[in-house]
C-alpha cells in the first residue's frame, strides 16, 4: 500500500512566523506535490516536484517555497505565515511512468494561522 | 488555462437511488482524467479514465470518458449511506487539475 504522511494533522501559528509542513512517502515515487483546500475553491496546486533538488510553481505559488533535498520527503516552507493562509495542506505523491500517474494524498494538515 | 466543471455541485438522494455526476473539462494535452472520493479527509483514489467509451467499474461505481466532447460521468447505483462525500474529478495533463467538486449526501 502507497503511504504518504504528513507530520501534523493540525497547526496553530500566529502571523509572521515561519511554518514548516513535512510530507514523507514510502513508494519510490518520483513526483511529490502540495496542495490547498479551501471551501468553495477546491483543489489548488501550490508547488510540485519530478525529482531530487528539482521543484516547479503551481497555480498559487505566492508566500510559498518548497524543498526536496531527498527523493521521499517534500517540504512546504511558509516563509511568513499570514492569516490567508489558512488552510487545509495536502501532500501527494506519484509515479513517473504513464501507469503510474495515480496521485495518493496524505492525510492533510489542517493550519490555522492567527 | 484548463478548465474542469462539476455538476451538480451538491446532490441530496435517498438510499437505494442511482446517482450520475458529470465533468466536464477543456486541457491542453490531456493524458487522464481521475476521479477521488473525499470524505472528512484526504481524498481516495477511484478510476483512473484514459480512453474512450471504455467503462471502469468498482463494486456499484462505474465511469465512463468521452474525449470527443470531453466530459466524463460516475455513476453510483443502489447508493448507501457511505457513499456521501465529495466527489472530485481531475483531468490531467502535466499535472492534474482539480474541479471543485460534487458533494453528494445520502439520507437513510
């Protein structure tokens, strides 16, 4: 079974400070991708990543920045959080080849920034 | 700039109904297009469509995909109260585009 995690489940921060999401997943996968949800707007896709070191801008990448320093772990780095980025935060994960192209979430973090 | 469109946008249907939900979508370089279910969390993946008229089926859920007119649908028969949560498509090209979803309530 894919696993992805994500190392909260919920998050309070308060405005300005810098705030770090982890997403870890154990199937090899090549592509990992962050996402926000909000209610009304969907699915939004912040930043993705098809390798080790390589990331490319979603549709919302504004207040956002991203590492991938190791082919599992994926991280979202809000520099300053602000209270519009409150949020649900899910992480996803795929594989390279076309059969593979099934995204599997992680359980989400949902932040909260006052 | 693609574009993904679900109706309806919230469903209410007795248990035991058959239910239909639609997408319809414009992208460049459409490769698949993938349906989740979300429940109070992360969503679950359901079908992936990638040719036409080529029913998958799951259980009581089908989906079907027409390139030509580029929509796909999900049927759900004899529904259950499980069933209820929001549905996502999303068609992909080189990333996937979400629609915001069909939020389908079954009442006992």
């Amino acid at each position: 079974d894919v696993k992805v995690t994500q190392s909260s489940r919920y998050l309070v921060k308060r405005t300005g400070e810098k705030v770090f999401l982890e997403c870890v997943q154990d199937m090899d996968h090549e592509n990992m991708f962050w996402y926000r949800q909000d209610p009304g707007l969907g699915l939004r896709l912040i930043y993705f990543s098809y390798d080790v070191k390589m990331k490319e801008k979603g549709d919302i990448p504004e207040g956002y920045s991203v590492s991938r320093e190791k082919k599992e772990r994926f991280s979202l780095i809000l520099e300053s959080a602000s209270t519009n980025q409150t949020s649900m935060y899910l992480c996803a994960s795929s594989g390279r080849d076309a059969n593979q192209e099934t995204q599997y979430f992680g359980p989400g973090t949902r932040l909260l920034v006052l | 700039e693609d574009k993904v469109v679900q109706s309806p946008l919230s469903l209410v249907v007795h248990e035991g109904d058959t239910v239909t939900l639609n997408c319809s979508y414009e992208v460049t370089n459409f490769r698949s297009l993938l349906w989740y279910k979300q429940e109070k969390k992360a969503p679950t993946f359901l079908f992936m469509l990638t040719s036409s008229g080529i029913e998958k089926k799951s259980g009581r859920l089908s989906s079907i995909l027409d390139k030509k007119e580029l929509f796909s649908i999900l049927n759900i028969t004899a529904t259950q109260t499980g069933d209820s949560a929001v549905y996502l498509c999303a068609p992909r090209s080189y990333q996937l585009t979400f629609g915001k979803g069909t939020k389908l309530s079954v009442i006992p």
